[in-house]
C-alpha cells in the first residue's frame, strides 16, 4: 500500500537485519504504481465521498524500492489495479518489465491479464504465479475493470461461490494447462472482506478447491489484515497476508514456505510492524495466530487441514525432540 508514502522514505531499509533470502519472493501490489490523470469512472463520486470506494495510486519511484527490496514477482489482480485507466495500467507494467519482475493478474485482454507468471528458481524449477480478482459481489467486481476478449483489466475469477463437481473440473483444466510450462503452481486470489480477522466461507470453499484442482499454494490478499493459514492435503492456504506497508499503521509479516520436491517441509511466519511507509521487524504475536488457526479448525472443519503455524510448531518440537533422543 504505497500511496502516500514519499518515494524518498526507507521504506524497506530496515529489513535489511532480518536477512531474507528465498529463491522466490512474492508480494501483492495493491497500488497502481503511476503519474497517469486517467481515474477510472467506475468508482463514482458519490462513492469516493461515503469512502465506500477508493481511488489510489503511488510514486512510479518506488519500483526501486520494490527491487531493493528483492521482489521477484507481484501480483496485479486487484481492485486498484485499474484505478488510473489504460495509462496507468501500461506504465505499470513497463516499469515492472525493465525491473525485471514478474507479475501476473493484469493485461490488455483477458488472455494476457490471466497469463501465469513463471519464474524459474536458481535449480531450474519453474515456480507459476496466477492472480485473479475474487469478489464474490458481482456489482464490486464491475467496479475494478475487469478484462474481457477485447479490452484490458484485471483478471476476474469467483465461480460464484459454487464449489461442485463442475466448478472442480473448471479449475482442473486451469491448473493443468498452466502445469504443461511449469512445475509449481501459486494461486494469488484476491478475495473475502475488509478488516475481517477470519476468512468468508467463499474464501475456504475456493482455496481448498483450487489444491483439489492441482494448485500447489494459495497465498491471498485484500483484507489489509492478516487471516489464519492452513495447510490442506499437504499444500498451504494464506488466507490473507495483510499489509506489509502503508500510510497508516498495523502489523504484519512475511510468511517463508520451505518446499522439499512438490511437498512443504517448513514454514514460518516473520513479524513487522509499519507506520507512516516505513516497515520494521518485530516479534510476531504467533499466539493470536495460532488461536486464529484454531477458530478456523472449528469453523471450517476438515480432516484433510491443519493450521500451518500449529503444524510447523508441532514439527520444529519434533525435530527437537529428536535432536535430544539422539
């Protein structure tokens, strides 16, 4: 969330101490990164006023932040991704192709905006990335452009909240179309409601059937908090990140998914704090997470889940325990 925050700021500076490596480093980008005049007219003035929409954008500058900060792909499929028209779609995008990263969930057409993102990691693996706008409200979807055949925007994707035999089979196709180029496959829905602590039922009902389509992780966005994480058949659900920057203030943090072939091996979550643009490390509050993990469990209970922290916990006390007997 860069608007309003001076390209100038040190945004990422301090994260510096937290050394972060990883052969893949994913992020979504909230906001048009553009000096375009082109406001979308979808968003209407009336709304802009109530502040029931918002219309946003930031200092191209920051694409340097973005790489100093190590980025290797973004995700565009989001509500404000069109908030400055075609022109700020396009700059966009140049800025993020002489950058050299990725992204995927945007595009001239509705082709291209649902071209997968593949990165290839320092092994050779090619790791696919595919954003989609996920509101389950049709009327809020029309509002963020959606691309179609012939006109640019986001890429749109809900099923409508149904998760049957048919939807599944919809999904299936997905998967497996991307997975003649690739490896690996990340979901980047954007999707459930502002604010919320713990995901809509769409949200689970989706994510969960995009790991039975074949997807091997789905990492989502939107809420600006973060949700609860599991980890279903083996592979993980993010249900949301929540911000790792902004004008205001909150908490956050970066989640590092370790993977051995096709299979999660560890995972752990890295806490920040941010305030007016500028995003530090802190002590994650993994006890709040947890007990979040577990209103999931019991909200949308499953045989085949189990809370990502409270499995890589359970597996850190195991290793230990090991390390001890032996």
């Amino acid at each position: 969330m860069l608007n309003g925050v001076p390209h100038k700021a040190q945004v990422f500076d301090a994260l510096s101490k937290l050394q972060l490596k990883s052969d893949l480093f994913y992020a979504n980008l909230e906001i048009p990164l553009t000096n375009s005049k082109d406001r979308t007219s979808a968003k209407s003035p009336a709304e802009l006023k109530a502040r029931s929409q918002f219309v946003l954008k930031a200092d191209p500058r920051h694409i340097i932040n973005l790489k100093k900060l190590g980025l290797n792909v973004v995700s565009l499929g989001n509500n404000h991704a069109l908030d400055y028209g075609p022109s700020g779609l396009a700059e966009q995008i140049e800025l993020l192709r002489k950058t050299k990263i990725a992204f995927t969930g945007a595009g001239e057409s509705r082709h291209l905006a649902t071209r997968p993102a593949i990165v290839r990691t320092q092994n050779g693996i090619k790791v696919a990335f595919l954003s989609y706008l996920s509101f389950l409200n049709p009327s809020a979807m029309a509002k963020c452009t959606p691309a179609t055949q012939t006109s640019l925007g986001v890429a749109t994707l809900t099923l409508g909240g149904k998760v049957g035999a048919q939807e599944l089979r919809y999904l299936t196709k997905i998967v497996a179309k991307v997975k003649e180029s690739a490896n690996f496959l990340v979901i980047c829905p954007h999707w459930g409601t502002e604010r919320q602590p713990i995901p809509r039922d769409y949200q689970v009902a989706l994510g969960r059937l995009w790991i039975d389509a074949g997807a091997d992780c789905v990492i989502g966005n939107h809420p600006h908090v973060l949700q609860p994480a599991e980890v279903y058949r083996g592979k993980p659900i993010i249900y949301s990140l929540g911000n790792l920057v902004g004008p205001s203030s909150g908490k956050s943090g970066f989640y590092e998914l370790k993977f051995k072939g096709w299979q999660l091996s560890k995972a752990r979550f890295i806490g920040i704090t941010y305030s007016g643009g500028v995003c530090k490390p802190a002590a994650a509050d993994l006890k709040t997470m947890l007990k979040a993990e577990q209103t999931l469990a019991k909200k949308y209970p499953s045989r085949d889940s189990i809370g990502l922290l409270t499995q890589a916990l359970a597996a850190q006390v195991s290793e230990r325990n090991h390390k001890i007997s032996e």
